[in-house]
C-alpha cells in the first residue's frame, strides 16, 4: 500500500527538504545598515557643529569693554583717628535755692544772658530782715557797753570781769548780724556764674522748696566733647592733640578743639577709654548735648600706596582690584586686559583706599567698569573723566 496514494491520508511527501529562510536575514542587514548610517551622521554633524562654533567665536571675538582707569600712587595721607561722642558744657547747674520759702519776687526773664552774681529770685524774708534790725540794736547797745567798762577798768574802777562780759555781748550780737545776713543772702537767689538763663520753672508767690529747680544756666562759651576710644588706640592719643568735631546741626562745617583729658582707666565692661577735649564756642552756635563726630588728628604716618576708592572690589571672599596689563598678540598689536588680583585694603579717607598689599605704584587699575568685564577681558580706557566720588566723606 502507497501512503501517499491514500485519499485519506495528508501531508508532504517524506523525501522532500525544507527551505531556507534567508529573507529576515537581509532584512536585518538592511535596518542595521540604516541605523549605522544615521548614527554616523549624527555624530559627523556634531562634531562638524563644533568646529563651525569655535571657528565662529574665533574669528568673532567681541570688542574691548570701555572702562575708566586710575594710577596707584604713593601719598601721605591724614592719619586721623575717628570716634563718636557727645556735647557737654564746661559750666552748667540747675539753679535752686538753698532754703525754703515764698516767692516774692522773679528778677530774670527766661532765655537771657546774666553776668555772675546777678539776682534771679526773692524769698520772703521779712522776719529775717526784723531779726536783722534787732540784732543791729543789740550791736548798739553792746558797743556802749564794751566802751563804758573798758574806761572804767583803765581807771581803776571796775573789774575786768565787766569788760569781758561787755566783750561777749558784743560779740554774740555781731555774731547775730553774721547769721541773719547770711540767712538773708540765701533767700536772695544769684546766678552763681555768667551764662545764658533756659525755661523758668517756676512763679510769683509759689512756695519753693529746698532744692526746687528754679531755671538752668549754661556757659556756653566753652564746651567739653567726650568721646571714647578702643583700648587698641589708646596708645596713640595723648593730651594736647588736635580733635576736630563735627555736628549734625551744621553739616559740612567743622570745630576745632584739644585734648584736655584722658581717662586713666579703661571701662571694664567695654574696654574702652573715655577722652575729653575742651573746645572753644564763641557763637554759642552749638549745644550740650548734641551727637558729634569727632577726629582726633594722629602724627604723621610714612607714605603709603593709595587707589581711587571706586577701584576697589569688597566681597566676602576677599578686596580685590582689575590691573589693567598689556599684552602682545601674535600678529604684533598691543591690547589691554583687565586681570582680577586679590589685594590688602587699609584705611578709606577722603575717596582713597590704602592698598597695603597686593598692587605696586605706578599700575592702573579700572577705577569704573568692573560689572562689565571679567577677568582677563580686552578693555579700552575711556577718555572721559571718572565721575565725582558720590558719598565723599567731609575733611575733618
């Protein structure tokens, strides 16, 4: 029997061999092909990208920043030592009267100029100027006496012992006069020195207490400027120097006093030292207890490198400064770059900053510009003038 004859029977022939897949295999090549292709490209125009951009920026550099430039330069400058303070007048007292009693009269207007020893106010003394008269009398009386029994005793016709009980009545009675008068003076309220009168304080028939504020009176002729100092400057100071004071009063305008007295302990809760200086007031412009800046003028210090104080960069990371440096290129042409350099800051006086380290005299620095330019940028100086300092500190 032929099984492949059967007509029941289905299904390929024993004797025939199976195909060969070649088609997904071509395809595979195909795909892979196109992606490598692709991905070469990709990589070809980034690379060819890159080439044209640092070509461009090469070939495209910007131009120079316009920056203004200043020259470090050796200078002497002021060595001043500043310090806040206060006013206070050489001579100042809150009149008051040294007994109690009424008012009677006030002889002074307020805000006036009086001279020492001129009357301000009267107290009631009309029984004191009674016992003043009384004790007078007895001053009469005594002095009678005292002669009587001194011509007595030079003629040998009474005891010694009169003369000296006449002698004591005498005396008690002067002694009367003394403390009256002196009672009497003190309801008579003066002005103790010359000076100029504030607000009276008080009125006609009020009764004044001991010790009650009648007005102030204030010198102002001359005036004490105290001060303090860090235990640091202390050293520096001595008595006589120059200290030069300015008020917020009278902005811009200074006053010129010495040194009269340094503390000679130091505070032990800050450390610092009191000064006083004594200054002259003859406008009688300023007033005790005005706010004051004071400089003390110091010796002379060596000469020291200075910049303008716009040259200066201040950061947290360090003051530093762009010197302006020439450099070569290699076509042959001069260009000038501004390079950042770290440096030492002093003092700041008058728009100048003290370069303690860091610059040598004679380099430019970019004194305006520094937010434009970078470190190591092309810069060109600008042939316009740098502007004005805009917070330039007043000459004391």
């Amino acid at each position: 029997m032929n099984i492949a004859t059967e007509p029941k029977l289905s299904g390929k022939p024993i004797d025939d061999k199976p195909r060969k897949r070649t088609r997904p295999v071509l395809w595979f090549i195909i795909v892979g092909g196109l992606l490598a292709a692709l991905v070469g490209g990709l990589v070809w125009f980034n690379m060819f990208r890159d080439k044209m951009i640092a070509q461009f920026f090469a070939n495209n550099k910007p131009p120079p920043i316009s920056v203004s430039a200043a020259t470090a330069t050796s200078e002497t400058v002021p060595n001043l030592l500043t310090a806040v303070g206060d006013l206070a007048a050489v001579h100042q007292v809150n009149v008051t009267s040294d007994v109690s009693g009424r008012i009677t009269e006030i002889m002074f207007q307020p805000g006036t100029t009086v001279k020492q020893g001129a009357p301000l106010v009267q107290l009631y003394d009309a029984p004191d100027q009674g016992d003043l008269a009384n004790y007078k009398a007895q001053v009469t009386v005594a002095q009678l006496s005292l002669d009587r029994a001194k011509q007595l005793a030079s003629r040998q016709f009474g005891p010694q012992a009169t003369v000296d009980q006449a002698q004591a009545a005498y005396d008690q009675a002067q002694a009367g006069i003394a403390k009256t008068e002196a009672l009497i003076a003190q309801k008579l309220v003066r002005a103790p020195f010359d000076g100029d009168l504030g607000v009276r304080k008080v009125e006609v028939g009020q009764y004044l207490s001991a010790g009650t504020q009648i007005v102030s009176l204030t010198d102002l002729s001359e005036l004490w400027v105290n001060f303090t100092v860090t235990e640091k400057d202390s050293a520096q100071l001595k008595v006589g120097q120059t200290v030069r004071v300015g008020v917020d009063a009278y902005p811009g305008r200074t006053f010129e006093g010495k040194i009269t007295t340094i503390e000679p302990q130091l505070a032990t809760d800050t450390r610092n030292i009191r000064v006083q200086a004594t200054i002259a007031n003859p406008e009688r412009i300023l007033k005790p207890g005005m706010f004051a800046t004071t400089t003390v003028v110091l010796p002379e210090k060596p000469p020291v490198l200075t910049v303008s104080e716009t040259a200066v960069d201040y950061t947290l990371y360090g003051d530093s400064v762009f010197v302006i440096n020439e450099k070569k290129a290699d076509d042959g042409k001069t260009t000038l770059t501004a390079d950042r350099i770290y440096v030492q800051t002093g003092d700041r006086i008058n728009g100048r900053a003290v370069i303690l380290k860091g610059l040598k005299e004679g380099d430019r620095v970019v004194a305006v510009g520094q937010l434009k330019i970078q470190s190591g940028a092309a810069v060109s100086i600008s042939t316009d003038p740098p502007p004005p300092i805009p917070a330039k500190p007043p000459r004391y």
